[in-house]
C-alpha cells in the first residue's frame, strides 16, 4: 500500500490507498498545529499505523499534501500561516522516513489535490488543467503537460493571491486577491456586510436568500476571471475546483458560466470548468499518487 496524508490546520487526513490508487481505508484525527512539527508528523504517523495494523498491509512510501508553500524536492515546509507553530522550516519528509522506514515525499496541498484529481478524478487524462480550492482561504495549482508544474520557487499557479479583484484587504496582507471574493471566510464577511448576520458560507448556501445569491454571484464572477487570466497568460481552458465553497456549486455556476460567455478567452477555445469527484480524498489520494511515481510506479 501507499499511505496519503494531508495536513491541514485544524485535522490531518490519512488514507491508505492500493498501488492503482483506491482508497481501501482512511481516517482522519486532529492536527496538533499549536505544538510544532514534530507533533503534527507524530499524530499522521501514528494514524498511518493505525490504518497498516488493520488492514494487515505493508507500506511502500508516504506522500503529505501540506498547507503553505513548500520545498517539494527537500522535503520541507517553507512558508506557512501563522496558525500552525514551528512549522515553517519544519523537515517533514525525514520525520516520516525516520518514523516509517519507507521513503516519502511532500508537496502543498493544493498541488495534491490537483494530482489527485488529474490522476484518479475529475479531470484524468487532461494535459492542461488549473486547480483551484476554495475553502478558508483560496490555493490554486497548474497541471501542464501532464505534470504538476511547481515552478522556481514552489508558488506556481497560485491564483487565490494575485490582485487585481478589488481593493478588500486579504488575510497574507495584500488588498484585492481572489481570496477576498472567493473564500469561504470571504462569502460569510461579504454576507454580514450586508445584512448584519454572521452566519457560515455552508449556512449561505443552504438559505440562498438575495443577499447569499449576491454574494456567490461575485464570488463566481471572481472565479470566471482567475481562469480568463490563466487562459490568456498559459493557454490553460480547463479548470477542476474544490474545497468546501465548491459545494455550492449551484449558486457559483450560473456566475462563473456568464462570466466566461460574456468574455472568451483569445484563443477562441471554451472553457471547461468541473467540480472535483475525489471530495475529501483528493489531497491524499494526490500525495499517494506522488509516492507512487516516485517509486516507479505510473
């Protein structure tokens, strides 16, 4: 088996997938982010031996989808939110190589995500797809010529942080990033700014009175526009989007779908933009994948 762990701020995910990447078990436990690094490898640890003792399976590599940018070739988390604690600089491939005894292999988790889903989902077999989740914040990440495209510094593809969408100020300290439309913690400020009511992006969702339409209406517009611009500068027409705003993908289609009519991209191709089918195992199921081509496999 092949162990996909994602590291996320509040849980990490686990799941323990075959070499043609089926999920045959998972679990999820919480993410100690207050504590340090060291703790945060030692809760997925734990949690991939737990999976490998009852299911009687020997590991062959590990692969960890984990939030901020990273050093994917070193192994090694670079930057990250200030809510996770002695994790920037934090080497997470040798914990897990010296917990585990079996190679393993990092990336970000939107870039997981995306090989997840370019390997075993939505989008398997394009050669040429943007990725884009949209939960707390917004991450974004390229799939061209049929690879994950990190570029020079690990950052590449992401979206969710170039201006340009207005002037509200972001969570990283810029002003007018796509985070700021499109976000969940974006959907629910934009909301309370209208009414008075804090209430969740989810809880929008299900009411879908005026103001929530309003409030997704630019957020899919937003949306339409990051993948107009990666269509003009890489030639990229499809899109794959995830995290949990993309399951209101009701309310954000309509948006997106006039946006992207009302102003194609140079080229003249159409835009295609799919909701993820791996859900809640595509940063594992990706990071799986990642350990599985590492080690000779597809």
């Amino acid at each position: 088996m092949f162990a996909g762990v994602d590291i996320g701020g509040t849980t990490t995910q686990v799941a323990l997938c075959t070499p043609d990447l089926v999920v045959m078990d998972r679990l999820e436990t919480a993410t100690p982010a207050d504590v340090g690094g060291a703790a945060m490898t030692g809760a997925a640890v734990d949690a991939v031996r737990l999976l490998l003792d009852r299911n009687d399976a020997r590991l062959l590599g590990v692969g960890v989808g984990a939030a901020g940018v990273v050093d994917a070739v070193g192994g090694r988390v670079l930057v990250a939110s200030d809510s996770f604690r002695g994790w920037a600089g934090f080497a997470v491939t040798a914990a897990f190589e010296a917990a585990l005894g079996v190679p393993a292999f990092l990336d970000n988790d939107v870039n997981a995500f995306l090989r997840g889903e370019a390997t075993a989902g939505a989008v398997a077999g394009e050669r040429h797809v943007l990725g884009m989740t949209l939960g707390t914040g917004v991450g974004g990440a390229l799939w061209l010529d049929g690879a994950l495209y990190d570029g020079p510094h690990g950052a590449a593809g992401e979206i969710g942080h170039v201006p340009g969408f207005g002037d509200l100020p972001c969570t990283c300290g810029g002003r007018g990033h796509l985070e700021t439309l499109a976000s969940g913690r974006a959907i629910a400020a934009r909301y309370a700014e209208r009414t008075g009511r804090v209430v969740s992006a989810h809880e929008l969702a299900a009411a879908a009175d005026p103001d929530a339409l309003a409030v997704y209406e630019e957020a899919g517009a937003a949306v339409a526009r990051a993948l107009l611009v990666t269509a003009g500068l890489l030639d990229v027409t499809t899109m794959v989007l995830g995290g949990g705003v993309s399951r209101a993908w009701h309310l954000l289609a309509p948006a997106v779908h006039r946006a992207l009519a009302a102003e194609p991209p140079v080229s003249g191709q159409e835009l295609r933009v799919l909701p993820a089918l791996l859900g809640g195992d595509a940063v594992t199921v990706g990071a799986a994948a990642r350990a599985r081509t590492e080690l000779g496999g597809v």
